[in-house]
C-alpha cells in the first residue's frame, strides 16, 4: 500500500498502521526488553531464524515504525535508526569496510563527516581518498583503488551548498563495482530522490530537516536493496561470506535485498550501540508528519533571501541553486526541480571579521552549531563547526574564511530580510 501512495500521504501514514483497538498516534515503547514465553522462542531470534522484538539496542517497535516510514519516503527496501547523523555515515561506511580498505568521497561534506572519514577512521586502518566533486568522472575514477569498497557524496553539500551530480557519481561506482552512498540531509526525500538516480544507499542526519524543531538528534540509513553484492563477492565478504558470530549465517543468502541493512542492524548495533531512544524517534515521527509543509516553505523563503542578497551591495556572493546565476542551477533543476533546501551559503565584501561582526548584529535570527529547523540561524563555518580543519583543509572542503551559513526557517520572509537588513548596515 505505501509505494502506491504520494510522499505527502507516507509523511504523515506510513510507517504505523494500527489494527483494531491500538493507539492511532504511534505509541513510545520505552522498554529495554520484550517478553517471551519458552526459552526456544529467544533463541531463534537471536538466531535470526525470526524476526521480532528481544532487546531495544537491536529493535524497538517505535523506532522500527519510523524507520520504516523514512525507507517508504526514499523508497528503499529498509532502514535502521541511529543515535546521530554522524553515527549514520560511520555505520554506512564501516557496513562494507573494514582494516586494510579503501573509500572515495567528495572532499565538499560536512566538516564534521569530514573528520570522521579523515582522521578516525583512518586510525581503524581505513583510508578515504577526497576528491573534487566538480571534476570529470576521469578524473574522479584516478582515486579508486582495488580495495575502494565505497564512493560518499551529500545531495547539497554542507555548507558550501553545492549540488552533487548523483547520476555522475553512480555511475562512476558502479563502474568500479561499488555502491554510492548519498547523504541526503538538507534536500529530504520530499525534494530529492538519489535512489532514482542510481544512489544504492542513503544516510540522513534526522536531527534536521526530518525533525524540523531542534528538539532530538538522529540519523537514519536506507538501503535500497539494487547493489548487487553477491556480483561481487570477494569485495564484500562481510554481506557475503558466512558470519561467524551468527553459526556462519550468509546475510546475502539468508536476507536477499535486505542483506546490508540487516547486517547494520544485527552486527553493528549489537556491537557498538549507537541506538536512537524510542522517545527521540516518537519526536522524530512527529516531525516526519509535517515534513512535506514546511520543506515548501524553507525553499520559498530560502529563494527570496536569496535573490534579496544577490542584489545587496554588500554581499560578494552567494551560493544557492535556486539563483540561475549558481553554477549548479541546472543540477538543481534535474535533481530537485520542486525547490532544493533552505540553507545559503554567502559572503559578505569585506574581511572575516566584518562577517563576524554582520552575525553579531542579528537580532531575531540566532548564532547556532544547528542547522536546517523551523527557526532562522546563522554560523561561520570557519570559525565554529570547521575549526579543527586547518587552512589547507578548509579550501579543499569548499569552505573559504568569509562564507556565511544562512539556514532560512519558516518564519514570516519579511521579518527575516529585515534582521538581515538591519545586521548589515551597522557593519563599520
């Protein structure tokens, strides 16, 4: 029933579907543990010879209802809730890698994923190769190696906002018998839909968008069940070779298209057990069921302040698709042609610290690491959420010293100009 319905209906129905007598609204299963009656029926499931409820590290009805309405929005044969964004992309990433291998992602993410593939992972012993995702699929293939076992790029790069070429990139990994794996945070499934495009799995920071009010943070990743892993087997022996800790279980064998997402589930959150909280995936849901609004009034404000502040004196630039001055207008009208996200990305003509001083000045709209709610904010990347990177860093991830992140909330457009208006004229 769910793949048959719009977007807009699987916001707000899919997911919990309660039979007669069960709570209309899903309810917060706040418990650790699950009753069985005989000692045979918990072993089987921890067996995964059946599916079912034992302990929330693993599964939770809460969460499972949510993340199956994220997998109907993305269409993807499903999905697994983690305690974070970051968590997301490092379970995405470490399903398929292990000490010894290799990844390729596009050098414009988010500082933070930046770090996480730069510098931790690498003390795991696995090495990730940054490449501009502007440049030819030539260019890009250079960086693959016999032991790259994945290529990463986000939808709409954060913050410098550009636009991925998704059918370039899938095609690039699938070239190189690879899965592509999109980050699509700020676009939503609501405006942009990377399996279409030839993505095999998806990651979500739920703490944006998805939640919208800045009230839990979560991340999700989608498995859209095409990657053909038993096509290449010897690349991906953990999907495809028996798992010891489970009697020597095939996940591909055993799980056909679900083989990735359950092996995430099943092996990683057992071991490491970055679990959403069954309250924040309630809150989550919340959230999830308004999606399709407020994403049509983000792009409609986040448009106008744009267009406002490339007509502004003051301003050098600004980055965002929806200008058809953006070098990634046309991506943006081929990947999100009903409108892309309410985040900007724009430089003041002036020096680093003009641009601090333009933020200082904000009344209504705030300073804040968050990015991507109901609410207007502002920060400067290179001085907050990418100071561990150094200058070298810094360029290489797209974040040049003056770029302001503007994320446009849902508040009244004017309002936000005129804070915006207000800020600048008193900049000396």
């Amino acid at each position: 029933m769910e793949n048959k319905l719009s977007r807009e209906t699987l916001c707000v129905q899919a997911g919990w579907q309660p039979k007669k007598g069960e709570p209309r609204v899903l309810p917060i299963y706040q418990s650790t543990t699950f009753k069985y009656e005989t000692s045979e029926q918990m072993a089987r499931l921890f067996d995964l010879e059946e599916s079912g409820y034992f302990y929330t590290r693993l599964q939770n009805p809460t969460n499972d209802a949510v993340a199956s309405k994220i997998a109907a929005l993305e269409g993807g044969v499903g999905a697994m809730l983690t305690s974070s964004g970051q968590a997301a992309n490092f379970y995405a990433v470490f399903n398929i890698c292990e000490a010894g291998d290799h990844f390729v992602c596009s050098s414009t993410i988010y500082g933070g994923t930046f770090n996480l593939f730069a510098v931790t992972m690498k003390k795991l012993g696995i090495e990730c190769t940054f490449v501009d995702a502007d440049a030819s699929e030539e260019e890009i293939s250079k960086a693959f190696r016999p032991n790259t076992k994945c290529l990463f790029g986000e939808t709409i790069s954060n913050p410098s906002i550009n636009v991925l070429d998704i059918e370039k990139f899938a095609r690039i990994a699938h070239n190189h018998g690879v899965p592509l794996i999109v980050d699509n945070t700020f676009a939503t499934p609501i405006n942009c839909h990377p399996f279409e495009w030839g993505a095999d799995i998806i990651t979500h920071s739920t703490t944006k968008y998805m939640d919208g009010h800045a009230t839990c943070v979560g991340g999700a990743i989608v498995d859209s069940g095409n990657f053909d892993w038993e096509a290449h087997a010897d690349k991906f022996p953990g999907l495809t070779k028996p798992d010891e800790s489970y009697h020597g279980l095939v996940y591909t064998k055993s799980f056909g298209k679900m083989a990735y997402i359950t092996k995430a589930t099943v092996q990683l959150m057992r071991d490491l057990g970055s679990i959403q909280s069954p309250e924040n995936a309630f809150l989550l849901n919340l959230g999830l069921e308004t999606l399709h609004l407020r994403m049509a009034r983000h792009c409609e404000n986040a448009q106008k302040v744009a267009e406002w502040l490339e007509a502004n004196p003051k301003v050098k630039w600004v980055n965002y698709c929806g200008l058809k001055s953006s070098k990634y207008y046309e991506l943006g009208q081929k990947y999100m042609p009903g409108g892309s996200c309410g985040v900007i990305a724009f430089g003041l003509d002036g020096s680093r610290e003009e641009a601090i001083e333009f933020m200082d000045n904000l009344k209504m709209i705030c300073i804040v690491t968050h990015v991507a709610d109901a609410r207007t904010c502002v920060l400067h990347p290179a001085s907050h959420t990418h100071r561990q990177l150094t200058d070298e860093q810094l360029i290489e991830a797209g974040v040049a010293p003056d770029l302001i992140r503007l994320s446009i909330g849902i508040e009244n457009v004017n309002d936000i100009i005129a804070d915006l208006e207000q800020a600048m004229e008193k900049v000396k």
